[in-house]
C-alpha cells in the first residue's frame, strides 16, 4: 500500500526549499546583483513559496491558533499587515520600479532614429544592427512596429538595439 501523502509531507520541504529560493533571490535584487532570470525566478516562484506557507498554516493550524492568541504573534501579523497596506502608498517617493513601466513604453513607441541617438550611435550603425539580426528596418519604425511586423520579442528588439547579450 503506498504512504498517504499529507500536507504535512509536501508543505514544509516546500515552504524551507521555496524560502531559500526567495531569500537568496531576494537578497541578491536588494544588493542589485541582478543577473539572468533572477527576477523572473524571484517573481514566479513566489507563488509556490506562498503555496507552501498556506499548506504549512493548514498542516499546523493549532500551532498556529496558539501563536495567534499570544499578544507578540497578533503583533507580528498587525506589523505585517501595515507594512503590507503601507506599500501600495508612494509617499511622495518615486522609485525605480515606478518608473521602469513608462520608460519601457516609451522606448518602444519611439521612432529608431530616436533611439539611436539615446544609444550614442548612428541610425545606419543601428539599422545594420538590426539587419545583421534578420529585422529589416527604417528609422522612422518602433520597436512596436518591428515586433508586429517581424514577429519579435520586443524585449528582444530592445536588446538588440542597446546591445544587451541574453
């Protein structure tokens, strides 16, 4: 007869594995040591780190009530649920991540010949570049131009555009 899998059996390997993912990832982002799929990585795997935390709560939820009834566990999860409502606010503060949306957006919709000027090099030196890359182009075209009309990533396009190797 085979071993009854229980939450118990799955959660915590889950919630210890996914946390050493979450904080590596996670440390390495605050220090700006992105590299890779780093942040991708961090992004969407969360979500089997928030999966094994719920089956680690279910699996021990008496452990858990009693944690709730002690006056630091109610601190620590009011703590955390201000912070958490807290960061859906600016504060008047701009951040990188607030800003990476409309830049993106407006590097893609920009003509080429606009952005080989942001790049520091010519039109013709990033029309070849393109080229070299299978994209036929002219500098009056977005990068959204050229993903609807050669079927490119526009990130792809990007890359190619302000020479970032994958």
């Amino acid at each position: 007869m085979a071993a009854r899998i229980t939450t118990r059996s799955w959660a915590t390997p889950l919630t210890i594995g996914s946390f050493l993912l979450m904080a590596g990832t996670g440390v390495m982002m605050f220090f700006e040591w992105e590299r890779g799929l780093m942040t991708v990585v961090h992004q969407w795997f969360s979500w089997f780190f928030v999966t094994g935390a719920i089956g680690h709560i279910v699996a021990n939820i008496k452990p858990f009530q009693s944690h709730l009834k002690a006056r630091w566990g109610r601190y620590s999860i009011a703590v955390f649920a201000i912070v958490l409502a807290a960061s859906f606010f600016s504060w008047g503060q701009i951040t990188g991540p607030q800003l990476e949306r409309p830049i993106e957006q407006a590097l893609v919709y920009a003509p080429l010949s606009a952005l080989a000027d942001v790049t520091g090099q010519s039109q013709a030196d990033l029309l070849a570049r393109l080229r070299q890359q299978g994209i036929e182009a002219e500098a009056h075209q977005s990068v959204e131009d050229l993903a609807r009309l050669h079927g490119v990533d526009e990130n792809r396009a990007l890359a190619i555009i302000f020479s970032v190797e994958g």
